[in-house]
C-alpha cells in the first residue's frame, strides 16, 4: 500500500487538539509545491489512551489513498499540550555535557524514568553568536505519547521517520521566513493552538526568549476592558484580553533582560491565528504591530484545492514538510579587499 520507490518528500501529519491535517510537497527545495493535502476532523488527540483508534486509523487510510499522497515515509508533529517546554539555565558546558544536564533536568519536570523521556534543547541567545551560554529551551515528552501517536501512523500503513513539537517547526519556518532578520531586528512570534499558545522572541542571532502556556477564553470578563468597534475583529477582542496580557508580562520580561528587545512587529501562525479579534487584542495591550505568517509566500498551493478555512491553520503542517533548518545566524559574508 502506497507504494513508491522513489519518494522525495515526507509525508507531514499534524496531530491537532481535534483534527489531522496530511500535507505533502513536491517539486524542489526552492519552489516547493503542495501536490496534496487532507485534513481529518472530529480527531481528538489523547495522549494518555492506550489503544489504537479503528475509526481514526481507517480515516487515515482513506485520506492517504484518495488524497493524492504518494509513499509511506512520514513525519509527524505532536501538539503543545503533550510536550514539555521550559526555558532553564545552564553553565557553560561541552556538548555531551549540556545533553546530559538537559536530559536529567527533564526526568525531573516530567517525574518518569529517563529511558521514558525523549529531551532536546534549543540554544536561547542573549548576545552575539558564540557567546557563553546560559540559557536552553527544554523539549522534553513522555515517550510513550511519541509512541502512540507513531503506532497510530503505522497501523495506517506509513512509517514515521521524525517527530518533533509543531509549534517550533512553525517558529522554524517563521525565521527561515524572515531570512535572519538583520542585526538589531526583533520580532516576535505567536503560534496558537485551540488550547494553547507558543510565544518566542527572535532576532538576527536565533531564539531570545519562549514561552508555551494553556490560553483561556475571556467569555467571563468585561468586553469594555477593550474598546470595541463596528467591525468584526474588534468587536471580539475581548475574548483574547487575557491571553494578550499574558503575552504583553513576557514581552516586558524580555525588554527588562536584554534592553532594546521589545519586537518590531509580531507574526501569528497556528490553526487560530486568523480568528477574529486575535489580532486587535495583540495591538490594543501590548502595542504590537501583527501579521500573518503566509506559508502560501513559502509553498505553492495552486496544484490542489485550498482547503477550507485560513491557510494559516496549515502553517506548522507546511514547516514539518519542509526540509529541517536549524535557528542559526547565517555566516558571515567575506569581506572584499
């Protein structure tokens, strides 16, 4: 079953609160092409469940086999809420040993045993590329919800090559996008998910500053604590007010330890990015000019038919398609005597 012994590109899955979305691309490395692209709803992710879901893995095949997929190969993103990120301090270490720090530190976050967690790191850089470290991102599961969600895969006949946190292939992709930002360009970077958001800082040199937190609705708050309007976006503002003040206390804590930090603007990626009032609450509290991440500028859609709602829902199913680059500064151009 769907087989292809020449396949190119992987097969990306992105695992949602409730749906699946399979994406894959075709063409080269510098005009990628989407060639197909399926999304399956009413899919909710429960990491905890131990058996395999028959409805779901026959969904799954039916979507690979009339979708316009090719090959088995895939890779798979895993959703905020299972996966552990936590910025944490650390000395100056070799290699080997800043990996062992961060996979002990994980044992003790997540409470298993080691040879239970899977842990990696992202270096946080405070000044010039090079610089001491004393800051990583811990990314950190519980292997057995890597399992799962592989087993699920395979039961529908692919096989899961890498996995890795949507929400930072969405961060990857947003600063690929960017080009590295010139020296002393900050800006900012939202993924939101429907029970979660992903909020880093950014600049010429990498990653400055992340947080992942569980956002609430503001259903319950006054709606004047945020002047509305006539339009739509404004109008459901309020709902967003306690999330972008959360977002507007780690933007201060940013500009507090590392002066000149506050972003230019802020891009929004994710499956709610394009809801209205995002937007309008992001500039009303924390005087953040927004954008969206257009993944259609990064890939070309033109070969498939759009897929209902923003394409901006598509963002992190698109970076995990996309071949890995790493948050690193580009090397510096040689000087010409």
């Amino acid at each position: 079953m769907f087989k292809s012994p020449h396949q190119r590109n992987l097969i990306a899955v992105e695992f949602g609160s409730n749906s699946l979305r399979l994406l894959q691309l075709a063409g080269n490395t510098a005009q990628p092409v989407v060639q197909a692209a399926h999304a399956i709803s009413g899919v909710h992710w429960n990491s905890q469940q131990t058996n395999v879901d028959e409805g779901t893995v026959r969904r799954l095949r039916d979507a690979l086999r009339g979708g316009g997929f090719t090959g088995r190969a895939c890779a798979l993103a895993l959703p905020s809420k299972s996966v552990l990120t936590e910025c944490i301090e650390v000395p100056t270490l070799s290699n080997d040993e800043l990996k062992e720090t961060v996979s002990w530190t994980a044992v003790d976050r997540l409470g298993n045993d080691r040879s239970e967690i899977v842990a990696g790191h992202v270096p946080i850089r405070t000044g010039t590329l090079g610089a001491p470290r004393g800051e990583v991102l811990l990314i950190a599961a519980r292997r057995a919800a890597v399992n799962k969600a592989m087993g699920l895969l395979a039961a529908a006949g692919l096989e899961p090559r890498r996995a890795e946190l949507g929400a930072m292939a969405s961060l990857r992709m947003a600063w690929n996008h960017v080009k590295a930002p010139a020296p002393g360009t900050t800006f900012a970077f939202l993924n939101l998910e429907s029970d979660h958001a992903s909020l880093a800082v950014l600049n010429h040199y990498g990653l400055l500053f992340h947080r992942a937190f569980a956002w609430e609705s503001s259903a319950d708050i006054n709606p004047g604590a945020i002047p509305m309007a006539g339009s739509e976006d404004e109008s459901h503002a309020w709902r967003w007010r306690q999330m972008a003040e959360e977002m507007l206390l780690c933007l201060r804590h940013v500009e507090r330890r590392a002066g000149g930090a506050w972003p230019q603007y802020m891009l929004l990626s994710g499956a709610l990015a394009d809801e209205p009032g995002v937007a309008t609450a992001i500039r009303s509290v924390c005087g953040a000019e927004t954008r969206l991440l257009q993944n259609e500028q990064i890939v070309d859609w033109s070969k498939v038919t759009r897929p209902a709602g923003p394409l901006t829902a598509w963002s992190t199913a698109v970076a995990v398609a996309l071949p890995c680059e790493t948050l690193a500064a580009p090397q510096k151009e040689r000087r010409v005597a």
